[in-house]
C-alpha cells in the first residue's frame, strides 16, 4: 500500500532539531522524500506497523504532528493523525476567505 506520510515537528523545542532528523531518518528508510517534510512509503501491513509506532516514539505529541494518507479510492475513512495540531474535515468544515 501507498502511504503519504507528512510531519511537523518543533524545533525551536528542547530536542527538536534532533526529532525532526530522527524522523526524517525513519521515513527515508521506508520510502522516498516528495517534499521537505513529505514522503511516499510503499509498504506492506507488517511494515506499516513499524514505520507508524518508529515515528509515534520519536516525536513530541504535545508539539509535533504526524499525518498518515493511505491514498486510495475510499481516501476520506483512510487519513489518520497523530500529534498536536488540529485537524480540518474538508467536506464538512469551510474555509472563509
């Protein structure tokens, strides 16, 4: 399976410049960076365990984010997050600009 794996992580924070490496590190070895803190993870069910539980021990959930899309038809059941930022339902919540 396809996993977009996105992530915000404080580095102004004790030990953030060296989350944030850490974290870069993890998603480098499961798959290829798209953007700066973006990366495409193809991965099986047991590898996606690891990669998920690697980054959620390494990050800060009172201060970093971390997004998982499993790209796909049936999108909407398939973004997962993790961390402190809060999420927008984009059907259901509007943007006024």
């Amino acid at each position: 399976m396809l996993v977009l794996v996105s992530y915000d992580v404080v580095t102004s924070s004790p030990g953030g410049k060296r989350r944030l490496r850490r974290v870069a590190k993890i998603c480098l070895n499961h798959g290829q960076r798209v953007q700066y803190s973006v990366f495409e993870c193809i991965v099986d069910p047991a590898q996606w365990a690891l990669l998920k539980n690697e980054l959620i021990n390494v990050i800060d959930e009172e201060k970093d984010s971390l997004r998982f899309y499993f790209l796909g038809a049936d999108w909407q059941r398939h973004v997962g997050h993790v961390g402190a930022k809060e999420t927008v339902d984009l059907e259901r919540d509007s943007l006024i600009i």
